[in-house]
C-alpha cells in the first residue's frame, strides 16, 4: 500500500493494517519529513484517544491529515505505532 499527498509518496508499507476500512501504516514506513505534530486528540470508545499530525508537502499543509493511537485499548493493540491517513491523502 501507498500513501501519496501532494504528489509526493508519504508511507508505504506491504504491512499495513486494515480498521474500519482504514489502512495503518507501520510508522517507520512513514516519510518523518513530512509529519508536523498537531494538538488536536479525538477519542474513539474502543480505540482510546488519537492523536494527529499534519503533513508538510512542498509548502503545503494538509493539517491534522493523520492519526494515530499512541498508546490504544486492549481491542485496537494491533495499531500501536502505526499512522492512517485522510483529508486528501490517497492510499492505494
């Protein structure tokens, strides 16, 4: 799988995870260069709460554009350390 924003390729892993239609990326698959930490959390009732970047192209910027579970429930354990993407990004 492959995330690309902007033209550019943001992630890409042949181990993603798939939740609720989303693809995870494993973070390390992640480009660090284009991620900006933002303060924004949401709070899923089985996942805990998510936290987000924003992605960083070129000069431009897609904020809060991916999440992550830094430290999620017992049910969502599988996604610890990996990223999904939104708002624009592309993944296929």
């Amino acid at each position: 799988m492959k995330a690309t924003w902007n033209g550019r390729t943001i992630a890409e892993s042949d181990e993603t995870v798939v939740v609720e239609g989303n693809h995870y990326f494993p973070l390390a698959s992640v480009d660090p260069a284009v991620l900006s930490p933002s303060a924004t959390h949401t709070t899923c009732p089985w996942k805990g709460e998510a936290s987000y970047y924003s992605l960083s192209v070129d000069g431009k910027t897609n904020g809060d554009a991916a999440w992550f579970y830094p430290d999620p429930k017992p049910a969502a354990a599988e996604i610890k350390d990996h990223v999904a993407f939104w708002r624009g990004v592309t993944v296929s």
